[in-house]
C-alpha cells in the first residue's frame, strides 16, 4: 500500500543545500531562478518528503527544460489614430501589442467598411470609395484591439 504523503512536505535540494519546501497536496516545492531555455541535468537538483521529524532518501530529480514565461497582451498601440488617404492610394499601419515583451505579438487587421477600405494581413490598407472606416488590429492572445479612423477622400 502506498504511504500517504499527504501531511508531509516536498523538500528540494541543488547539490546537498536545500532551496526549497512546500506541502503535498497543496503547493509543490518550486525550483526558482533558472532562466527559461536552460536545461538541467538528471539528478542536479534532488526531491525528499520530511515530515518535519525524519526525512525520506534523496532521489534525483530527472532532467528538464525550463519554459519561456508566458507574458499575456494587454492591449494593442495602432502607429496613427487617424488619416486621410484618396480613393486608390494604398498606406501600411501597424499594430503593435503591449507590453513590448509579450510573448506572442501577433496581430490581424480587418476593416469596418470593406467598400470603403480594405486591409490585408500586413496592415496594407487600400482606399477604395469616398467615405470613413475604422481600420482595426487585433491581437491573437487576449483579442485586444487597437483602432485607426480613416477618411477616404475622392482623387484628383
């Protein structure tokens, strides 16, 4: 029958000297302060159960790598708010996510008035009819969305 750990605790240990403790059950001992993309060795760190009394034997814990941090979009910055373009003219915009390390940065443009502008995947905008749309980025994580008002003028 397997032992129940259930009040004991998660002891680890780096080289002989413990870095850490949590209870089972709640919260498992973090090993903390390794930078992501790192890939430690079988057996650097070592895991034991204690319950506060007597401690288990050491045992190896098994290589790994550590992930890059998850940084969520907050939101979305467009490179103008507003503009005028004239009936055929093409202009690129861009939205960019915030924070400026936000893991995934990844934006999609739609327009809120095809007949008057389009927008392709780039940010490449193409005015098409006299008239106003709101060119619109939007984010990938979160769908967080920046906007640019755009009035399309008549050629000359």
């Amino acid at each position: 029958m397997a032992e129940d750990r259930s009040k004991q605790k998660l002891v680890i240990y780096k080289n002989g000297t413990k870095i850490s403790e949590g209870d089972m059950g709640t919260k498992f001992s973090d090993i903390v302060g390794i930078a992501a993309g790192t890939e430690v060795a079988a057996g650097e760190y070592q895991a034991a159960y204690s319950d506060g009394m007597t401690e288990s034997e050491k045992t190896d814990v098994p290589a790994f790598k550590v992930n890059e941090a998850n940084v969520p979009v907050v939101g979305v910055i467009m490179s103008q708010q507003t503009g005028t373009m004239k009936v055929g003219d093409t202009k690129s915009i861009t939205g960019t996510v915030t924070p400026d390390n936000a893991t995934n940065k990844s934006v999609s443009y739609s327009s809120s008035d095809t007949a008057i502008a389009s927008v392709d995947s780039k940010g490449l905008i193409t005015a098409i009819a006299e008239g106003s749309a709101d060119i619109i980025a939007t984010s990938t994580d979160g769908g967080f969305t920046g906007k640019a008002s755009l009035t399309v003028n008549a050629a000359v």
